[in-house]
C-alpha cells in the first residue's frame, strides 16, 4: 500500500529550542577544546585486565603451565593456595586470577598481552 507523504497540520515548522542545554552544550565544546586530543574510552573490564597484563608481561612458558595447572587444579585446592598468593608477587596473583577467571577476562587479558608486545 502506497500512500502519498502528508504533513500533518499539529507538525512543528522547525526544530524547538531548548535554552536548557545551552550551558551544558557550551561547557562539552569548552572542555573538547582544553584537553585538545580525545583519548579512547577503555571499559573497566579491560582496564583490569590490562593491570593483569602489565603484571604478568613477560609470559614464559614456566608461566604458561602455571596457569594451565591452576586452572585444572581442584577448587578447594585453588582456595588454599590463593591464601598464600593474595599477599605476594603481582604476576602471581594476575596468573590466579586469570586462571579462575572467564573467557571473556581470558579474551581481554589476552588481547592486552599483545598490545604490551607479547
């Protein structure tokens, strides 16, 4: 069904003001101009896993088979061993967490690692 296109008579004739916004708008442009470069918004996911990453960079392989052991070890093993990993190095505690951790902290971690230079 095709029908002809008809203004409708209630339609505004132009676009309505909104003196409300205008601070707002003015400060935005204001603060664009400041910092003059924009920088890329990261998500708070990635931003842990790039402290993940930066902690844990030089990924070895004695590093890749810690991790791989962490992530078959039972849980309640896991548990007592994050005990002891809580207060010590930051690659052991990026490794613990990165074991236990989803895929999608995995994906970020990993793509991280390689912006690092892995």
């Amino acid at each position: 069904m095709s029908a002809a296109v008809v203004k409708l008579p209630t339609a505004a004739r132009r676009m309505v003001r909104q003196p409300m916004n205008k601070e707002g708008r003015a400060s935005r442009a204001a603060l664009r101009e400041q910092q003059g470069i924009a920088f890329d918004y990261r998500f708070p996911t990635e931003r842990e896993a790039e402290g993940i990453a930066s902690a844990i960079h030089p990924m070895t392989p004695e590093r890749w088979l810690l991790l791989a052991m962490l992530h078959v070890m039972p849980a309640e093993q896991f548990e007592k061993l994050t005990a002891f990993g809580v207060h010590g190095n930051p690659a052991i505690r990026g490794l613990l967490q990165m074991a236990k951790g989803g895929v999608g902290l995995n994906m970020d971690v990993m793509n991280a690692l390689e912006r690092c230079g892995q």
